[in-house]
C-alpha cells in the first residue's frame, strides 16, 4: 500500500531480510540500505506502516469476508508464483484451489457482438465442463459470458478485477461477484477501496493469464486490452488460442491477428484439451491408434532450453539456470510448465530431472 513499493520490490526486501515479518518490522535506515530502495522510499514505507492503515485494512477485509493472501503464503496460487512480478498479496472472495492450477482464460472485447457472446460462453462452459477452471476479468461483453457459461455448467470460475473488492466493476456484475465467490473466487491485488483505474488493468490482465495454463481470445480488436493479456500469457510461457470469427467485424481482427502469429484455433473444447494430453489421456489417441506419429506435448524455446539441461541426474534450480541461461524466473516457469505436461519431475528438495 506503499506507492513505488511494487511486487518485484517486495520480493526483494522479503529475500533481503529473511522473512516478510522481518521486512515489515525494519526501520527506515535498514530499508534504504537494500538496493533499489532508498531513503525516501524507505521513508514512505516506514510512516505507512506506524500509521496503522494495514491494520485498518485487514479489519475491513475481515469483516467483509475477505482473504488476503500474500505471496508467501502456501495457499498463494502455484501457476502465479512463477510469473515474474506476482501480486504481493491477493485479496480473495470464495476460495483458491489448488485444482485451479488447471486452468483456461477466457478472455475478448467489451463491445463484442452476439456471435461472440453466443461462443464466449459456450466454449467456457464446455471447458468448466471437462474440470478446468475459467479465469476472466468480469469485465463488460465476453468476460461476463464467460464466467456465466462456467457457472451454467456447474463448474469453477475466477474473476481477477482491476479494482478493489469493495468497488465490484462493473457495478451491474455485483450478483455475478457473488455467485462466482459461492463456487470458485473473485480476486483483486488492490486495495480494497481501489476503484476501477485505467493503469489497473494491465497489471490485472498479468494476474488473468499467470493464473492460466493458456488464453483463449474470442473477440478482440486490434487494440484491445485482450491482446495485452495474450502478449503477456507468451511472456509467461502460456498458450494462447483463438477463436476465429467473422470476416468482416472489425471485434474479430484481432483474434485473426493471433490465428495469423501462430495462435491455437479453437472451435470446440476439443482444441483445448488436444493440447494437454497429460491431462485429458481418455481426449487423445491412444499410442496404438496413433501410431509413430502420436503428437507430443508442444513447448516454446524457453521450455525447450531448459528440458535440453536436464537428464536422468538430479539438478538444483541454480544449476539448471546456469546451464541453459535463462533468467530465475524463467526457469521457474518452464519448469512448472514441463511438470505440467509430464516432460519433467520434481523431485523432494527442489530439485529437478527429465521425466522418464
């Protein structure tokens, strides 16, 4: 709640002092003396602290049956963890799980058409339908059919909003809020009385598709704020999908400018789930229908770097790191990705080698 004190900044001083207890007792000078900090910063964060308004905070969420959940948490979303600038905490309605590691975002336009409504929520009903979790904004137009389509299905829904949990944006969405947190969660790193800012939604869009395993566009265009959440799941390592719409709507164009980079046409749960094979065996064909030319799990470069560094011997983050050269992050990520897709194992002490 400190302006300039941002995630990665956190982590950091957490690292630096040992635990996030230990950082949030620090004085002033022991804070500033941490790279990246500096007096005045340290200044800031100090006064914030002996004003109360964390305390005061925390009792708000308490009585409004809010979670909060920080990032060293060990209910803290796994998939996010490895992200590169994971929320410092996430404030939370309804329930994490850890199932929800298994999960799609459903993501497209504000003003979208009926064919995209139409879709949005078929196709997110029929991925809550196979046990995945649907992730989205809760914004106007597609993001709103998509948690309804999970919900009709009876499945489990996130909604990660770019305002705080005590001013629900859209206001019209308040009934959705309330029944996505009866059966899933709805999710905020903002303070509780934040409203809906404009440079909010590109941090929230991080948090839809750190959360995901893939993002499906199903209308977006050329300029919408979907694309950024597709950019930023191929920094994250994710997939992404697409799904193709009509030729001539200008909420299609950039959907088709995903299909047209490489992006995963969807037109059916089915396309979803040929890319997990791990998860959806009984989806795929078996060895013997498939013959030699069953296809394997596809993995970006970075995967495939850091799956080249390892081998049947045991290997620590560190050593990975040095052999393929990627940054920590990196590395983290694509190791939870190749686990994922049962290319690698995690084995007790962090520690890492080739599945067999």
């Amino acid at each position: 709640m400190t302006e300039g004190l941002g995630p990665v900044t956190v982590r950091r001083l957490v690292r630096s002092f040992g635990s996030a207890a230990a950082a949030l007792a620090a004085g002033a000078g022991a804070l500033a003396r941490i790279d990246g900090i500096g007096p005045a910063l340290a200044a800031r964060a100090a006064a914030a602290r002996s004003s109360g308004a964390a305390a005061r905070e925390l009792e708000t969420a308490r009585r409004m049956g809010v979670s909060v959940i920080p990032f060293t948490d060990p209910s803290y979303p796994e998939c996010l963890a490895q992200i590169y600038d994971p929320p410092v905490l996430l404030y939370a309605r309804g329930t994490v799980l850890k199932a929800d590691r298994h999960a799609i975002a459903v993501v497209g336009a504000r003003r979208c058409s009926q064919y995209g409504l139409v879709h949005a929520e078929r196709l997110a009903g029929q991925i809550a339908g196979v046990g995945m979790t649907v992730v989205s904004g809760m914004a106007r137009g597609i993001d709103t059919a998509a948690h309804r389509g999970a919900l009709k299905a009876g499945g489990r829904t996130i909604a990660v909003l770019g305002s705080g949990l005590g001013r629900i944006y859209p206001p019209e969405n308040r009934k959705l809020a309330d029944e996505i947190a009866a059966s899933g969660a709805v999710l905020s790193e903002f303070p509780l009385s934040t409203g809906p800012q404009r440079t909010n939604f590109p941090l929230r869009n991080r948090v839809i598709s750190g959360l995901s395993l893939g993002v499906l566009v199903v209308e977006a265009a050329r300029r919408s704020g979907s694309l950024i959440t597709a950019a930023q799941a191929l920094e994250q390592g994710r997939l992404v999908f697409a799904m193709p719409g009509r030729i001539d709507s200008f909420a299609s164009r950039g959907a088709h400018a995903l299909l047209k980079e490489g992006a995963r046409l969807v037109e059916s749960v089915e396309d979803v789930c040929a890319e997990f094979p791990y998860l959806f065996p009984d989806r795929v064909p078996s060895p013997e229908e498939a013959g030699p030319d069953r296809p394997k799990p596809r993995i970006g470069p970075r995967e495939e770097a850091v799956l080249a560094s390892l081998g049947a011997e045991e290997r620590s983050i560190d050593e990975i790191t040095a052999a393929c050269g990627l940054p920590p992050a990196a590395v983290s990520a694509a190791l939870l990705s190749l686990e994922l897709k049962h290319l690698a194992n995690q084995l007790p002490g962090k520690m890492f080698r080739k599945a067999c």
